[in-house]
C-alpha cells in the first residue's frame, strides 16, 4: 500500500468507525427484539439499553467528523443510522403511525 492510502485512512477513521458502530447497533437491536420475543426480558432490556446509549456515542462521533472533516460523509452517514436504529426513536415513530 502507498502512503497515500493511509493518509486517507486516517483521515476518514472517525467517520467510518462511527458508522461502523451505527450499523452494529442495527444487529445488536435485531437480536435485542429477537431475543425479547422468546421472553427473555431482561436480557432483551439490557440490550436495548445498551443500544440506546451506544446510537448517541454513534451519533456524536459522526457529528465530531462531520466538524473536524473527518470522513464527513461516512460520519453523516453514521449519524443518520445511529438516529434511525435508536430504539426511542423507533418506539415515538410507531406510536406516531400508529395514531394516525
């Protein structure tokens, strides 16, 4: 590998490492409602919560590279999954399609 392609590599990390984590997040929520579905409760919580405090880490360091011009598009990418996998997010989407 040249120089060049780590110069850009590090230059891009934070945004992708945001979206890398946003996108885990999407797997470890599927697997939080999977495993809640069985009736493991407090696992599935555990879980859930862990994802909702893990999607604002997400989310602030996709806005960190965003500001710094880090990997902006891949931080804004991860700030728009990172808001999209939250599960608050999802459960006041639902409850607002669900009234109307």
């Amino acid at each position: 590998m040249s120089t060049e392609s780590f110069e850009w590599a590090r230059r891009q990390w934070p945004g992708l490492a945001s979206l890398a984590l946003a996108v885990v997040l999407v797997a470890v929520e599927a697997a939080a409602v999977s495993i809640g579905s069985t009736g493991q409760w407090t696992a599935a919580t555990v879980l859930a919560w862990s994802v909702i405090s893990l999607t604002i880490v997400s989310f602030l360091g996709g806005l960190a590279a965003v500001i710094l011009r880090r990997g902006r598009r891949w931080g804004a990418a991860g700030m728009v999954v990172s808001v999209a996998a939250n599960p608050l997010v999802l459960v006041w989407l639902f409850r607002a399609l669900g009234n109307s």
